[in-house]
C-alpha cells in the first residue's frame, strides 16, 4: 500500500513541476528501434585493397651530349595517376654510376616508374635484362 501512494506522489510531485511521466508505448518503441536497426553481429569483411602497381623502368639508348652519363626521368604516382615527375642528369664522374644506381634504386623501390635516356648499353650500367 505504502509502495502505491510513494508512487503515486512522485507522480504528483512530476506534475505539479510541469513534467508529465514517461509514455509506455514511447519506451516500447524506442527498444523495437534499438533491436531493428542495431549493427549486426557478424559485419562484413572490408573489401580488399588495390594492388600497389608495378612500377617499370624504362631504358633507351640513344644520343646525348657526351659529358652526360644518363637522363634519368621519374615519374611518381598517387592514386593511380601521376602527380610529380623528376629529372636527373648525371654528369659523367668517377662516381657516376653509383649516382646512377642510387637514383633509379631508390625510385624503383618506392613504387616509381623510371625511363633513362643513356649512350651506353644495359649491361655497361649493370642494369639487368
């Protein structure tokens, strides 16, 4: 008896504040909501991502003035697409060549696609087939 008139003046109390009691049905709607659109347990696995592309080197031998050991363009991308491109002339030096594999090396290894432009052949360069 005491429980239904504790409950029935807090209601009281509710109204005469101007707050009206939580509706039943609001409350039943609410966990119909939570149990419908909730994630599901087992979500879905991602998709994959891309492959990385293959980066490709270029080699032509060709005229170049003859204090030049090579041209060396790179081309580096995001996102599929080109975005920067370098160029490098190597000077011909003592250490040219380790410039030479230095340069295209690095490029290589970092996913860009390099063309060289040079008067000697592959082999000479250490570069292989």
């Amino acid at each position: 008896m005491s429980q239904s008139v504790s409950g029935s003046a807090n209601l009281l109390k509710l109204n005469s504040i101007g707050l009206k009691p939580p509706n039943f049905f609001l409350g039943l709607l609410r966990a119909a909501a939570w149990l419908f659109w909730r994630d599901p347990v087992a979500k879905p696995e991602p998709p994959q991502p891309k492959r990385p592309r293959k980066p490709t080197l270029g080699y032509t031998v060709g005229d170049i003035p003859y204090e030049l050991l090579a041209v060396v363009r790179i081309a580096w991308y995001r996102k599929g697409m080109a975005y920067e491109i370098e160029e490098y002339q190597i000077e011909e030096s003592d250490d040219a060549q380790k410039q030479f594999h230095y340069i295209v090396g690095t490029a290589l290894n970092q996913g860009a696609d390099v063309c060289v432009l040079t008067q000697y052949e592959p082999e000479a360069l250490g570069v292989p087939e």
